[in-house]
C-alpha cells in the first residue's frame, strides 16, 4: 500500500547562511564533564600539585587525582615533574573549553 504523506526537509545550504552561531554557555563545560572537573580545569591557569588543588577544592586530594587523571588521558591538561611533585596544567585544548572564543563573531 503507498504511503499518502508527504515528507519534507528543511534546506541545508543556504537556509541557515545567515544565522548566527550560538553564544557560549559557561555552563555548558560543567554538564559536559561534570562539575568537579570543570571547577579543577578553571583553577589551572598556574600550574598546580595535586595536594594544593585539593586543598583550593576541600576535597581530598585522591579524588583530585582521579579527576586528574581523566582531565589528562582526555587531553585537558597537561603534566610536568618538578623535584618531588608532580604539577598539572591546562593544555590548548583546556584552554578552549574552559574559555571559548566569542562564536556568534564574524571572522
């Protein structure tokens, strides 16, 4: 039996040209990775051990690990030996989406 009804699709060219890109929410890193991870990628603008993070989230700093370790096998931030400790960084790509460049500007 033929289908009676008739589908249609908004264009996908031109139709859309004109709009205008959605601002970023600063809300939106936190529902992407959690809130926990995004409150520790916002605190490494300098780099930072494990026990000071911990003590800057009051948390402990087992937890900040985990969350560390995730952040960085993600590509997030980045790690670096100095003497015993152990000091992480926000990489480019933490930059990003901590800080995302204004969207809705034309280039």
């Amino acid at each position: 039996m033929p289908c009676s009804r008739i589908h249609s699709y908004p264009c996908r060219a031109v139709a859309t040209l004109w709009a205008r890109a959605p601002v970023p929410d600063v809300t939106a890193l936190a529902a992407l990775v959690g809130e926990s991870k995004a409150r520790l990628l916002r605190l490494l603008d300098e780099p930072l051990a494990t026990v000071e993070l911990a003590h800057r989230l009051r948390v402990t700093p087992s937890a900040v690990s985990q969350h560390l370790g995730v952040l960085h096998r993600a590509g997030l931030v980045t790690r670096a030996r100095q003497g015993r400790r152990v000091l992480y960084h926000r990489s480019p790509l933490g930059d990003q989406l901590v800080a995302p460049k204004d969207l809705a500007r034309a280039p």
